[in-house]
C-alpha cells in the first residue's frame, strides 16, 4: 500500500463504476437521476438494485445519499466475487491490480496480446477447477484486469463456461483507480451484497424502498447488437415475468423504476412493454446505441423509463 493509497482513504469522492459493462446506464445517468423519487434519503431510507451489472446508479445513489440500508444482486457470480472483493479486501486488490497495469503497460503492443491471453488462460483455469470462485481474490482482480483490457470491455463466456473475448487494442488503460477502489469499498460497507436472481430481493423492497431494475434488454432485432444486453434465456416469457414481479413490489408501496430497450425504435406498432406496464408511467428517453451489427453504426434512440410515480 503506497502514501497515495492512504492520503486518499478517507477522501469524500464522486464514485465511478469500476467495469465498463454492456447496457451500463453511464450516458443516462442525468435522466434517471431526474426520475429518483421524492423523499429519497428521508421518508425512503432503502435502496435495490436486483440488477446491478456495472452499478451506474448504484454509485450515484451512493455518492449522493446516505441511506440506512442498501441491496445489489447480479445473476453474474464473478462480477458479485469482483464487488465482494472490493468491499472486503480492497487494499489487497489494489496491490494486484498495480501489479498488472505496471506490467501490462510497460511492454509493447504483441507482447499487450500475448499477456492479455496468458492471464485469460489463467482466469479460466479458477472458473473451471474450481467448484466457487466466491472470495477469490486472484478471480476478482483477474476479472477486472480483463475487462479493463478485453475487447469492448464485454463479459461474454462459451458454453464451457470460459471467458472467451479477445484481447482489446489498448496502449495505457487504467486498470487499477486506486482512489475510485478505496471510495467504492468504503461505500460497499453496509450494502448488502447477493448472488442470485432478482427475485432474491422479495424479502427486501417494502414501502421505505427505491427499487431499480435493469434487465438485460429486450433486443430490437434477431441481429441489434442490443442483444449484447441480453443473458440466456432472457426472452419476452422473462420480460412478462420480471413485470408480475415488478407489480407485486408496488403493491407493497415501493418506488420503482424500470429500464428497457423501446420497440418502437424498429416497429411504431409494437405496444409490448406499454402493455405490459400498462398501469405504470412510461417515458421515452434518448440514448447513443449501437443498433446493428456493425459496431461503427450508432445513432440516437429511446429507451424507456417505467415508473409506478
């Protein structure tokens, strides 16, 4: 641990997520900001995020509010080892992250690729001789390392269950934010961290709760890129069931906000999530998505903010 890493502990920091992440909720963080409900951090003293991937409004939540107790789960076990990690051993992640940034960016291009693909092998060997990787420190800082240094930051694994992205084309990329790691283990302390769906979080929400879910979303096409979002077996059978779910918390009385692709980017016709959130309020917002299979075509498009308030 370095004089830096201590002057820095204590220091009051926006906090930042610390994986790019596919769908991450960075570009549209001012609009959901504006769509926090009233009373957040007085009369509604909880916070969920059932889905929490990169954690975009999670860390605004927690650079903003100070609440009495917080809930995060991803069905993503090694993303949930990552945040474990930071909350429970950060300064020992911190050491092994320096470690490979050092490297990583002290040698040249062919050998970048050639590192980048010896600790993947590395990170596949904990995934697949190990029955848990759950308190690895090793797997979290391996996972954060090529994530940081992976092609398009994407987490993606074949049906062995490796990780298999190939290598990014990166020269110096920061692979170890001290400060941002300290503020974010620092934050984590009282959050209650899961592993599992989100219907884990039943026993949670009640009327004290701001609940935000951020499915994997629905893809515009069979070929939009936003199936990049989307998990096995997340279809509209899933949709359909996450919305009951979603219905039965507002019924407790619980704030709740819901994230999603528009299908009217592609079909003005197609009504499938103002059905489904009939009873809620929906509103449209822009966003900058790749929206077909080439990854240089972006363009401006709506995604939807559901909302029971």
């Amino acid at each position: 641990m370095t004089a830096e890493t201590t002057a820095v502990l204590n220091a009051k920091r926006q906090i930042k997520p610390f994986v790019k992440w596919a769908g991450g909720k960075g570009q549209l963080i001012n609009e959901i900001r504006s769509k926090y409900p009233e009373g957040l951090g007085k009369s509604i003293v909880k916070y969920a995020e059932p889905f929490v991937g990169g954690g975009a409004v999670l860390f605004d939540i927690l650079s903003h509010y100070n609440l009495k107790e917080l809930y995060i789960s991803d069905v993503n076990a090694e993303l949930i080892n990552a945040y474990k990690a930071i909350r429970e051993n950060v300064f020992e992640l911190i050491d092994l992250l320096q470690a490979y940034q050092d490297k990583y960016i002290s040698i040249g291009s062919g050998e970048k690729k050639a590192y980048f693909y010896a600790q993947r092998s590395r990170y596949n060997e904990l995934l697949v001789n190990t029955d848990s990787t759950e308190g690895s420190l090793e797997s979290a800082a391996l996972f954060i390392f090529l994530n940081r240094t992976c092609f398009n930051g994407l987490y993606r694994v074949n049906k062995k269950g490796t990780f298999n992205v190939p290598a990014g084309a990166y020269r110096k990329p920061t692979i170890c934010n001290a400060e941002n790691l300290l503020s974010i283990s620092s934050a984590l302390k009282n959050v209650k961290i899961i592993y599992g769906d989100y219907k884990k979080s039943k026993d949670f929400i009640d009327n004290k709760t701001f609940a935000y879910f951020d499915p994997p979303y629905r893809p515009l096409t069979n070929t939009s890129s936003f199936t990049a979002y989307s998990q096995l077996g997340f279809n509209d059978a899933k949709q359909e069931e996450l919305s009951y779910f979603v219905q039965a918390m507002a019924e407790r009385n619980a704030k709740l906000l819901v994230s999603n692709s528009d299908p009217k980017n592609i079909d003005e016709n197609d009504n499938f999530f103002d059905i489904l959130y009939s009873k809620f309020n929906i509103k449209r917002v822009k966003a900058s998505r790749i929206i077909n299979s080439k990854g240089e075509a972006r363009g401006k498009i709506s995604e939807l903010l559901i909302s029971n308030y």
